[in-house]
C-alpha cells in the first residue's frame, strides 16, 4: 500500500476513534469537575512558589529527597550564603518569581529592562555585602547571581505574549474536548509523486 494512502487510512481510523470515544465520554457538567482539577494539578505543578523554594534550598545546599525531607544536595555541599544572605535572595526571587508575575503581560523589551535592572541590583548587592553573607569562595558570587538571574528570566518568559494564559486555557480546551489534537497530515503535491 503506497505510504500516502496508509497515512489517510490511519487518520480516518484514528478519528473515527475519537468519534466514538466522544460518543461514549462522560457528559460536559460531569467533566467541569474533571477540567477544574486537571488545571489545579498543573497550577500546582509549574507553582512558581515551588520554583523558589527550590532555589533557596540549593542555595543552602540541600535539596527534598522523595519523601519531602531536606537533605544535602551531595556529600560535599555547603551553603552558598548564611541566613541573611538567604533572606535577601528570597525576597529577591519571591518579588519576581510568581503568579501575578507569571499571569501578566509583559512584551520582550519589559523583560529586557526588568533583567537589566534586577542584574545591576544583584551585582551591586553582592560585591557590597558578599562578606556579610557569609560568602567565603568569591566563585559562588557567580553562582548566587546565576541562580538566581536565569531563574527570574525564565519566569518572566513564561509572561511573555500571556504565553501562561493561553498555555491554560488549551489545556482547558483539550480537557474539555476529552481527546488530545490530532497532528496534520501534510498534504502531498504533484511532485511528491516523483521522490522515493
């Protein structure tokens, strides 16, 4: 059977599939209650509170084992900062890495001028109080700033375009519909015929 027609065969069978799965699938006021606890899942999962919880533990040089206890990251892992140093870094990456900030709208040039700004401020931070955090390896000043820049960063990309909000409500729409999106088949041209 030529590669083509396989390819339609297959699709039509996959839709007529779904068809009847739908036929069959639990009515809408039944699954609003499905929908609402897949999206509470996800919320929960890219929870940006966890994104910061996890930073700061790192920067402690632990991390959470598989039953929720914090445990050193390796056998050689020290904390990057004392408790001051740990209580400025979090505020830093609580004002920056969370819902309001993820829910927003933001264009690439505000988060250009945002990373600019919160860079200058971390840098200057750092080289004026390194000693005060309890810094005693002057390489770890990188890897605090690190941390904690590539972090807000990405956060402040997922706001890019309201890229969270749409990511969302397509899974809203695909929860609903109860069936995942089935890909495109590219559709041949005349010289297609011709290539092997």
């Amino acid at each position: 059977m030529d590669r083509e027609i396989q390819e339609q065969f297959d699709a039509q069978a996959e839709l007529q599939r779904q068809g009847i799965e739908a036929q069959q699938g639990v009515y809408a006021p039944q699954m609003f209650e499905q929908v609402q606890q897949a999206q509470a899942v996800l919320v929960e999962q890219t929870n940006p509170r966890k994104i910061v919880e996890t930073i700061i533990l790192r920067l402690q040089g632990k991390k959470k084992n598989s039953q929720g206890d914090e445990v050193p990251i390796s056998k050689f892992s020290r904390p990057k900062l004392n408790e001051k140093g740990i209580e400025k870094m979090a505020f830093i990456l609580d004002s920056h890495i969370n819902q309001n900030v993820i829910l927003s709208h933001l264009d690439e040039q505000e988060i250009g001028r945002i990373m600019g700004s919160l860079s200058d401020d971390l840098v200057d931070n750092l080289a004026l109080n390194w000693r005060d955090y309890g810094i005693k390896d002057k390489t770890d000043l990188d890897d605090v700033n690190n941390s904690i820049l590539i972090n807000v960063f990405l956060a402040l990309k997922r706001a890019e375009g309201q890229n969270e909000k749409n990511w969302l409500g397509k899974i809203s729409i695909e929860q609903i519909s109860g069936m995942p999106r089935f890909p495109k088949i590219k559709k041949s041209t005349f010289l297609d015929k011709f290539r092997l």
